[in-house]
C-alpha cells in the first residue's frame, strides 16, 4: 500500500507540474486543494485516484503536495502517515421558523365551502331537489300548462333540482384562510441553516494549534490559524444541514462551529455560547 501510495503522488506530482507549466505558473506552490482539484478534473488522474481506498487517495494527494513542497520520497511518505480530519460547522442562515404543511387544509391550500359541502350545488329548497313542482292550474287531463302531467318545471332551478351556490359561486372551495392557499405556513420551531465541512491536513501544527485554542476558549483567532495553514489544507466534505436552533445551538453567535477535532481520541465541540466541552 505504502509503495502505491508514493507511486500515485508521484503521478500527480508530474501531472501538476505538467499543468502549472501550462499555465505559466511555475514559480506558484499549489496548495493541497489545488492538486486535488487539478488531479480530479483530469481524466486519467482522476480515474487512478478513484480506483484508490479513500484514505490512500488523500494520502497520494498530499504525498504530491509534499514531492512538490521539496521532500524526499520517504519525508513526503512519512508525513501523510496520521492525517488530522477537523469539521467545522458553519452558520450559513439566520435563525427562522420554516414553513410546515398546513393542518387546517391538509397541504391543499383550499377548504370545503360549508354551505354546499364542496359540491359547488345545493339543492334547490323550492322543490325539494326534483325539478319538478305541483302545477297550481292543473285541471286534469285538459290542463294546458302542464299537459296533464300535474307537475310543470321548477323556475326556481330552471329544473335542475339545484343551483350554484351563492356562497362560493359554485366553486366548492375557498382559499384556507389559516394559510392564505398556500398550504403551507410558519412552523413553530426556530431552526438555523449550517455547513458542515470537513478538512483534512496532515499538519500536526495545525491540528495542535487548534486543541490548544479551544482549551484556552480562544476561537477569535482559529480563523486566523487556518488561513496561516490553508495551502496544507483539503475540503474533503461539505454537507449542508438544518438543526432546530434551541436544541444545537442555544446560546449567543460565533462564526465558527467546530466539532470532533480528533487528536489523541479527543473530540471537541464549540457551541453558540462559546462553551468548550470534551468527550
């Protein structure tokens, strides 16, 4: 494994240099997130570092960061051998109610009209729903108006046995006044948008630097820290999440959110009130 490892950095050693060359960057030093960017965007590069185990893809990547930094062989090799994974978990939004389906409506965004049950139609009262009334001038089989038939149209329903209805113009529904149509409305839990993004660096400086900031609850300058060691640093993950705020982050704001800085089989954690706690 150790030898495939040094075998790859060295092909992404050459391929960078081959593209910086390219570039007419040659006095540049990539950084780690260069290399992986260039190596991935290569076809053939990219397809080697796929066929790799995860962790022998970042070590060949900063095995070639190495080469390129000046290490021999063995250093380049040797320094990739503990590798420090640091998630930082980083507001994105301000806090906010989101929207959830409305239970009034069911998510439809429209009500039943009350006066005709959503059928549009009611039943005309005047003939009871038949179409039909008793004919007042019937005389029998001689009576011209309904033909002997006893019963003449009803003009109230035009012989329907029902009408539009008035309340809804024979629509049936309404917009549900709970969540304007929408069918949707703010929620009653406040939650936060966040970013969880891993980096990886093989910097025990770093990664040192970083414990001892926390245990002395400096986080104004963990920022600073990092942009000191950015070049030696790759972004191996960024997922974005949604927390309900008071369980995740109860407490005042700080920029920067970071959990399970894994050194020495300690976990940190920083939370919105600047409080440190160790598992």
């Amino acid at each position: 494994m150790e030898e495939n490892i040094l075998k790859v950095g060295k092909i992404l050693e050459s391929w960078v240099t081959m593209d910086l060359s390219h570039k007419g960057m040659t006095d540049k030093m990539p950084s780690v997130s260069y290399i992986a960017d260039s190596a991935l965007a290569y076809p053939a590069t990219k397809n080697i570092l796929e066929s790799l185990p995860g962790d022998e893809m970042v070590r060949s990547i900063f095995v070639a960061y190495n080469l390129l930094s000046g290490d021999d062989d063995s250093t380049a090799l040797n320094k990739t051998r503990n590798l420090y994974m640091i998630d930082i978990k980083q507001k994105t939004s301000e806090e906010y109610y989101p929207d959830v389906e409305c239970d009034y409506c069911d998510g439809s965004g429209e009500v039943d009209c009350e006066s005709c049950d959503g059928n549009g139609d009611v039943e005309c009262s005047y003939c009871d729903g038949s179409g039909q009334i008793s004919c007042e001038d019937c005389e029998g089989e001689e009576c011209s108006l309904c033909d002997g038939d006893e019963f003449v149209k009803c003009e109230e329903c035009d012989g329907d046995g029902d009408y539009s209805c008035n309340n809804c113009g024979g629509d049936g529904k309404f917009d549900c006044h709970e969540c304007d149509g929408s069918g949707e409305k703010e929620g009653e839990y406040e939650v936060i948008d966040i970013q969880y993004s891993t980096i990886t660096t093989q910097s025990e400086e770093l990664s040192e630097g970083i414990e001892e900031r926390l245990n002395n609850e400096d986080l104004g300058s963990i920022n600073e820290l990092l942009n000191q060691y950015k070049g030696q640093i790759m972004v191996t993950n960024v997922i974005d999440d949604t927390v309900d705020f008071y369980d995740e982050w109860d407490g005042d704001d700080v920029e920067y959110k970071l959990e399970n800085i894994k050194r020495n089989h300690k976990s940190y954690r920083i939370d919105r009130n600047n409080k440190i706690s160790a598992f």
